[in-house]
C-alpha cells in the first residue's frame, strides 16, 4: 500500500475530489496486476482532535509523517500561516519533501474573480511558488479537466518510482481469516443494521393474472369551462395497464450498505476495501443509484392548468460526502466491482458505507461478495458475504391491484 496526502487550501476543492476519483481509478486498473494499492490521505478524514498540541503538528504525526508521496494544489489561496510554514499546505508538503519523499506541486492558472482575491494571500502564494519552483514536480494547469489528464498520467509515473524505490513484493495473503477480527456484512435500514454474512431476504411481489383482461382508460368527467377558454382532456387508453406495471415495478429495488465489523480489542486505520459482486445463480441487477418510478397520469390536456387525477412522482438520492463513499461499477456481465475507504474503524464497532447500492428483488437471486482489504498495519485479507434473495408471488387480478393503488375503476 502506498499512502499519498492530499495538501491544500480551501479554494481547490474540485480538485482535490478529482485526485481521490484518480487514484480510485488507478486501483480499479493496476491494483490485482500490481498488487498495489493506493489510499487518500486527508486531515479530513484521516486525524482526529486532540488537546496539548498545536492543530498543524497533530495533522502531521497523524497523518503527514505516514504518507509515501504528497500532492500539493494552489489557485488564489496560501493557507493560514503556522508557527513552522507560510501556511498549513506549505509545512505539509515541505516537512514530506525534507524526508526525501515524492512530492507533485500543481498550480491553477483558471481565471478568477479579481474582487474576489485577497491580494496579500495571493502575495504570500506568488513567494512560495518561487521559492518553489527548483524542488519536485512543478505543473500548471488551466482547466480542471486538464489538471485531471496532467495528475492522471504523471500519478502513474510516479508509483512505478515508488515501486523500483521500495523494490515492493507480493505481500503474503491473509485470506480465509473473515472470521477473527474484520468481518463482511451487508446492512439494510435507516440506521442501518446488519445483516448476517449470509444474508437472506425475503420480498413479496404481486403477479397480475388477468393483465390481458385490463380495458381501456376512458374520460368519465366533463370538459369544464372557465371564462373564454375551453379546457377538454384527451385520455390515455393505457392507463390502467400502466398502473398494474407501476405496482410492479415501484418496489423492484431494494437499498444496501456494505457495513465492516471490527470484532478486535485494536482499531483498525486507513483500511482500503475492495469488493468483487458475482451472481452465483438467478438473474442478478445491482446500481448505485434507485431508478426514478413515475407514476402514470390518466389524461393529459389541451388548454388549461387543470392536474390530472395522479400525480407523477420521482425518487431523487442524496450523497452524504466523499467519507466511506462506496464506488460502483460494473466489472462483466453478472459481475460488479466496488471500492471503499475507511478512515478509522474502532474496536468493536461497525462502520457502514455512506451511500446505498441497490439490488433488483423482482426474481430470486444468489449474489456472493468477495472482498480484500488493506491496511496500512496488516497484510491484505479476504472477506466474504452473500446474499440471496427470495421472492414470494402473490396472485392478484388487474381489479385488486388498481384497488391496492387508490384507483377507482
């Protein structure tokens, strides 16, 4: 594992997402081959407070002095001067370079603002970046977009410097050991709760028997008059048969958290999860996000602002932050990878991801979870879990489900 610290001031924050969404990039495709893995490092999410010591120096013994490269990114902004530094950022990435480590210094050169600039920061910027310029990787950038091509390309650059530096070996396995301090689960539920590794999930779903039997839509009010303007609605034949699909369908995803549990009397710090997904039997669908269900209108209109009987509707998500965020994507057929980074999980506790994925319940399925994660402290280990769902159909004709749905035939 080779930990690399983000440094910066607070005017950059696009592109300090963009050098987490790189390096997770970089793991999706090297780390098997390499046997390497990347972590982020953050102050954010990798310190933790503590009294008797300025702020800057416990960043530092925390989380600077454990990094194997830093990078550094400027625009406006220096930093807030420290007893050591010019700023913060300035005594991260020059305490990381005085230990003879990589570091890459990124300056923006995107156009700002110039009421916006606080000039005597700018000032301070303009002395650090000449005072600069002679040490480590210097690169400019004028878009985001290229500063993600520039970082991207020179990233790889740098880690087979690391790896010919630190002549890095295939570490030893840890595998079949999910059973004695680290443990897989899956969660469901807000707050979530865990599920057993091997979890089973019952759902009930509704199979219309008659669906060949469901009649048209037809407009039983009538046209109303306001004033000059004539308002008529124009039906839509179909909606009843849309209906029954929508009962179908609104439910046809169920929410999952991927959810570690530390069973040691130690705390476990930067730990870097990598999961495999594979459906073992069944036709399995897994996303990272609940596809928006619209509920059918009866009638559309010609003039007028009249609403229709049923209202459309859509289901929007919301992430929570970058923090234990999992990533999703899907590796094959039948097959999907996600990462997540855990900062700290602390002795026996459980941490879930922030975010949710979601599984298609609308037939049975068996899906297993094979997961490596790696440490800072540890040799990598294997962790598994699965996951079968189990569906039980309910014969409904057209008529009960339009009544399940508050539709008057």
């Amino acid at each position: 594992m080779f930990q690399i610290l983000i440094a910066s001031p607070g005017d950059v924050q696009a592109e300090r997402e963009i050098i987490v969404e790189v390096i997770h990039e970089w793991n999706y495709l090297n780390s098997r081959e390499k046997r390497i893995v990347l972590l982020p490092l953050r102050w954010e999410t990798h310190s933790s407070p503590e009294l008797g010591e300025r702020a800057q120096g416990v960043i530092n013994r925390q989380v600077v002095d454990h990094c194997d490269m830093a990078v550094g990114v400027f625009w406006t902004r220096m930093g807030t001067p420290t007893s050591a530094a010019e700023s913060g950022t300035a005594e991260e990435v020059e305490r990381v370079g005085r230990a003879g480590k990589p570091v890459m210094i990124y300056f923006s050169r995107a156009k700002v603002d110039l009421e916006s600039v606080d000039l005597e920061e700018y000032a301070r910027l303009r002395e650090f970046k000449e005072k600069t310029y002679p040490l480590g990787l210097i690169e400019k950038y004028e878009t985001p977009l290229q500063f993600r091509d520039k970082f991207s390309r020179q990233l790889a650059m740098k880690v087979r410097e690391l790896i010919t530096e630190n002549a890095v070996s295939g570490s030893t396995d840890a595998s079949d050991q999910d059973g004695d301090v680290l443990a897989l689960r899956l969660a469901q539920g807000d707050p979530p709760e865990a599920l057993p590794r091997a979890a089973v999930v019952e759902v009930e779903r509704s199979v219309c028997v008659d669906e060949d039997r469901i009649p048209d839509f037809v407009i039983t009010r009538e046209p109303e008059d306001s004033g000059d303007l004539s308002i008529s609605a124009r039906a839509n034949p179909d909606y009843y048969r849309e209906m029954v699909r929508y009962h179908r369908e609104r439910d046809a995803y169920r929410s999952f958290r991927i959810a570690i549990e530390n069973l040691d009397v130690r705390g476990w710090q930067n730990l870097l999860l990598e999961l495999v997904v594979a459906a073992k039997s069944g036709t399995a669908r897994i996303m990272d996000h609940e596809p928006a269900v619209k509920r059918p209108v009866d009638s559309t209109f010609v003039a007028g602002r009249i609403q229709s009987r049923d209202v459309t509707g859509s289901i929007t998500m919301h992430w929570d932050g970058p923090t234990e965020h999992l990533q999703l994507s899907q590796d094959a057929e039948g097959t999907w990878r996600m990462e997540l980074s855990v900062p700290v999980v602390q002795a026996k506790r459980t941490v879930f991801s922030r975010n949710e994925f979601w599984v298609d319940v609308t037939e049975p399925c068996v899906v297993e979870l094979m997961c490596t994660a790696y440490s800072a402290n540890s040799d990598p280990r294997t962790l598994r879990a699965s996951l079968e769902i189990k569906v039980n159909y309910h014969e409904m004709s057209y008529r009960e489900i339009l009544a399940d749905l508050g539709v008057q035939l």
